[in-house]
C-alpha cells in the first residue's frame, strides 16, 4: 500500500501504456481513474475489465474508473499524460478547463516526443496549461506488454524540485517496477524523443538483412548523435548514458514490442509508409519525431546524419538501402566526434 504522499492520480490515454500504468498505479494502492477520448473503446474496457484493442493480456482491477468524458473526472493529486505527443498540448489545454484540472498538484508527460514547430518538450507544454503546477516525465525502457506482464522493469521520474519526483518516485516503485529519480528533465525528455527515429533506422538495417555488426555500429552511433544533439539542447551527457537514454534506445532499437522498430523493418523490407500506417491503430512515435527533430536540428545546426537519413526515407521518398549505403559512405572521422 501508499505510505504516503501522492495518493490519487488520473491516467488520460487509454492506449497500451496508459491501461497498464494505471493498472500499476492501482497496484501500488493509488486511487485511479482511467481516461480515454473514444467512447466506444472506453465503455468496452469498462465492461470487460480488459483492453481487447491494445492490451489484451491484462484484467483490469476493478477499483479503476474508467470514464471517456474529462468533466467526470474526480479531483486528483496527480495527471499523467499517455497520449500521443502530437495530441497532448490539446488535451492538456482541455483539461486544465474542467475541475479536476484546476486541482492536480503534479502533471506528468509520459509522452516521448517534441512539438512540431514550437520544437518544446512535452513538460514545457505542460507547465504552459498549468501555471504554478509541479511538472515532471516518467520516461525509460517501459514497454506496456511487460509491464502488464508484471515482468522487471525500470523507470526515470524527471523533475527539476527532487522531492516531487521523489514522492512519485513511490507511487511508481513494486517489487517488479523500480523507479529511479532525475533533477534533468530537459535531458531525460530529448533522451526519450531522440531514440524513436532511432529505432527506425536499426529497424531498416534489419530488414535490409545489413546483419548484426552494422546494427550494433549504426545503435551505438546513435547513443553518440543523441547525447551531441541532446546536450546542445540543454541535456546532462549523463543522462543519456542512463535509462532514458542508452537504457530506452536499446529496447527500442531491439524489442519485437517496438511500433518504430517495427516501422523500419518494414519499410528495409520494401513497403510503404502509407501502407504500414495503414494497418495499425497503435501510434509509431518515430514517424511525427523524426520531422520535428529534424526541424529543431535544421534551426540549431545539430549534426545529426542518422536522422537525417531516417528523415529522407520517411518524408523524401529516398530509399531505405540508399540511406543505409549513405551513411556508410560519410568522411572518416575519430569515434569521439
């Protein structure tokens, strides 16, 4: 049970990471509450106590609320963010208009990802809708399947005021999920958006068949291009050698769960984008990322030929093989550059 603390929270994205953060939250003791825009969707998971559509293994405890209208949400301490990144500065801005909004005493983006044009983190967004709220992440290699298998899994809560982050640091720790605490929410925050183009480019490399020494090659240059444009943008350098970054990128350049790494062996394989996207619900974040990223890096003058090349393949129709013989054939250059 909650010894302390943080006692309420609503979870607001009922996709796969949501249901089994709010299932791992009411675990922990904590009173939740479960909100999701499709109405249909919700009132099947209220039924059925599962989420058929993106999380069919889990059986929801039944002291979760599920509900599809904001303006039914109880007042709560806590809001964790699970939407999409291209979706959450709107359903932030609709929730700071209702009452449990007015109320929260923390926000939390569980959002990887950066905002198109603005080029803010997810946390910035946040602390814009709700002045004189604490604002933190929760963010690592925390793929939903296995958390909702109850397997061991390890997260980063990022905030600047560290015993905020320490007090959702309890709410976030079980036997099986352990929780770590970070004061460098800007690092932690690009660590989690960087690695999502990432997984597409490890993803291409294996459906080329480019085999295991060009995969290992081009993830680790990855780790390097993350933590050069990462720490351009404010970031700790040893952030990136932690869970939110080294630890994320791994898991999602490698792991049969991940919707980016899925994205790029397909596309290695020779199908299109528009035919990928095509047959899922379920969002690969590395898509819209790469374009934002790709924005911010013009506007900065990051060097960043990995996304570059993950960007031509996605929004200039460059072929995936072409990209990958590309960045093989760039200027020799010492490692440490």
């Amino acid at each position: 049970m909650l010894e302390a603390g943080y006692r309420s929270a609503v979870v607001l994205g009922a996709g796969s990471w949501g249901t089994a953060l709010a299932s791992l939250l009411a675990e922990r003791g904590v009173e939740v509450q479960l909100w999701g825009r499709d109405a249909v969707l919700v009132e099947e998971i209220r039924a059925t106590r599962r989420n058929a559509r993106y999380l069919p293994m889990l059986d929801l405890n039944e002291g979760i609320e599920i509900v599809s209208s904001m303006e039914a949400l109880r007042l709560a301490d806590v809001a964790f963010w699970v939407t999409p990144s291209r979706h959450l500065h709107e359903m932030a801005a609709a929730f700071a208009q209702t009452e449990c909004g007015k109320a929260i005493r923390v926000a939390v983006s569980c959002s990887k990802g950066i905002e198109m044009d603005s080029g803010r983190r997810m946390s910035e967004l946040l602390s814009q809708e709700f002045p004189g709220v604490r604002c933190a992440v929760l963010t690592g290699p925390n793929h939903a399947e296995e958390v909702a298998l109850r397997m061991a899994t390890a997260a980063v809560v990022g905030c600047a005021e560290i015993e905020v982050a320490r007090g959702l640091q309890q709410m976030l720790t079980l036997p099986w999920f352990r929780s770590y605490t970070t004061d460098d929410v800007c690092g932690a925050e690009w660590g989690g958006a960087l690695k999502n183009p990432y997984a597409i480019a490890a993803g291409i490399a294996k459906g080329l068949d480019l085999g295991d020494n060009a995969i290992a090659a081009l993830v680790t240059r990855a780790l390097a291009e993350m933590v050069r444009f990462g720490t351009a943008m404010g970031g700790r350098a040893e952030t990136f050698y932690g869970l939110s970054g080294v630890g994320d990128l791994m898991t999602t350049c490698f792991s049969e769960h991940s919707r980016n790494h899925r994205v790029g062996v397909a596309l290695g394989r020779g199908e299109s984008l528009e035919a990928i996207q095509g047959r899922t619900t379920m969002v690969a974040e590395g898509v819209p990322n790469t374009a934002s990223l790709f924005q911010v890096a013009r506007q900065t003058g990051a060097r960043t030929p990995i996304l570059d090349e993950v960007h031509a393949v996605l929004y200039a129709g460059k072929a995936p093989a072409k990209a990958m013989r590309d960045l093989l054939g760039r200027d020799p250059r010492p490692e440490a550059d």
